[in-house]
C-alpha cells in the first residue's frame, strides 16, 4: 500500500465536510501511487516538476485535474498550459504575461492562483502585497484576456512557533479578502493544514501525509 488509505478517508471526509478541496501532492511519487488514489476518489493532484507532469499526463490516462504548485519557468510555460486544471504558483507579472500569451496561442483559458510571500524564510518564491495589487489592477482593466485569476497560494513558514505559522496564514486571508475575484485560498500542507483550515483556507496541498515522505 503505497498511499496510506485509511488516513486518505479520514481527511478527505474532514474536507468535504468543511468545504475545503483536498489537492494530492504526488511530487516524485510513482504513478502507481497516483492511480491507487484515484480509486479512492481522488481527482486533484499537485506535480512541481514540468518534466515530471508531462510524463504523468502522457502516461495516466484518467480525468485527473493537475495542479502545477511549484516554481514556474516562463520559458517552461508552453509545455505544459494545456495539461493543467490550475496553475497554483504564478510568481511574476512576467510569467503570468507568459500564460496569458501561451494560452491565447492554444485558444484556452487556464485558471491561476497567484503566489504570494507569507513566510520569514527567504527562499519561499512568491509577490508582495504591492505586487499583487499591480497585477489585480491590470487584470481588471482585461489586460490578460486567457487567465483567469481565481485565488492565492502561499506557504507558511516551516517553524515550531504556531502562533507565528497561524500569523502568515491569517496574513494571506486578509490580502485576499481585498479582492471579490480571489476566492481560492490555497494554504496548508501535511505539518500545518489544521492551523491554515482555522484561518480559511478552501484548499490544501497535501503529499507527504498521504503517500508517505519523499
Ligand atoms: C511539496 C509541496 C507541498 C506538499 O508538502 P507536504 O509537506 O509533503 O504535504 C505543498 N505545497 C507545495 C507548494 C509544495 O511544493
């Protein structure tokens, strides 16, 4: 058993139940692990890797959704914008310029969360508050005609002091309660998903809990 089911029921139970959507985190976990998921009802799972999705999407053949939650290179974007359900983790004005070209090339329209920076450590990718307004205020005047942005992501940091985890997370809610379009609250991984539920997160990013550490 490759994903651990029993805890797989009680979470997903424990989300459903509080609205929150449960995104599998399968980073650098064999496809086996994924489909033994996907039998358990699980349709959402998060990939980092671009190299590593395309090979996932070209070999399951399922109607999974795909999350890209991991640092994004703008010269990697026409890979993968036709695979992906919600790109999680756009960090720049630049890439999301990049989706929004790339997905008109492909007369889509991809969904996108934008990556803000809520932690004390510096090697967390994601924008300011400033940034983030700049870019909410070019996306209402219909500058970007293929993305629609429908929430943020942030990752707290990775510390002991709860209270300090609870902060960055309460931080995160509040910058996106200024703006009616960003609904999606993508906060909480496996050490901290009940701290990030608490401050309202409606969607979690969960892997190592569930299949195990990588
Ligand atoms: C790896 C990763 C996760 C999942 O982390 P776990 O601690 O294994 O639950 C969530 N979000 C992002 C952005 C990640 O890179």
């Amino acid at each position: 058993m490759a994903c651990n089911k029993k805890i797989y029921n009680e979470l997903s139970l424990k989300f459903v139940k509080n609205n929150v959507q449960l995104v599998a985190v399968s980073k650098l976990k064999p496809i086996e692990d994924i489909l033994e998921m996907y039998d358990l009802g699980q349709r959402d799972f998060g990939e980092n890797y671009v190299q590593e999705l395309l090979d996932k999407v070209h070999k399951i053949d399922k109607d999974i959704r795909w999350h890209f939650i991991g640092h994004l290179q703008t010269n990697k974007v026409k890979q993968i914008v036709k695979f992906v359900y919600l790109i999680q983790s756009v960090d720049s004005l630049k890439l999301l310029k990049e989706i929004d070209k790339q997905c008109l090339i492909n007369n889509i329209c991809v969904k996108c969360l934008i990556q803000i920076f809520i932690a004390s450590e510096e090697t967390k990718y994601g924008l300011s508050e400033a940034e983030l307004d700049e870019i909410m205020t070019l996306y209402k005047q219909g500058i970007f005609k293929n993305v629609e942005i429908i929430g943020v992501m942030g990752m707290a940091s990775f510390s002991s002091d709860l209270q300090k985890v609870r902060d960055e997370f309460k931080q995160l809610k509040s910058i996106a309660n200024k703006y009616a379009e960003l609904k999606v609250i993508s906060m909480g991984m496996s050490q901290d998903f009940e701290i990030a539920i608490d401050e309202g997160s409606n969607m979690v990013r969960i892997g190592s809990m569930l299949f195990g550490k990588r």
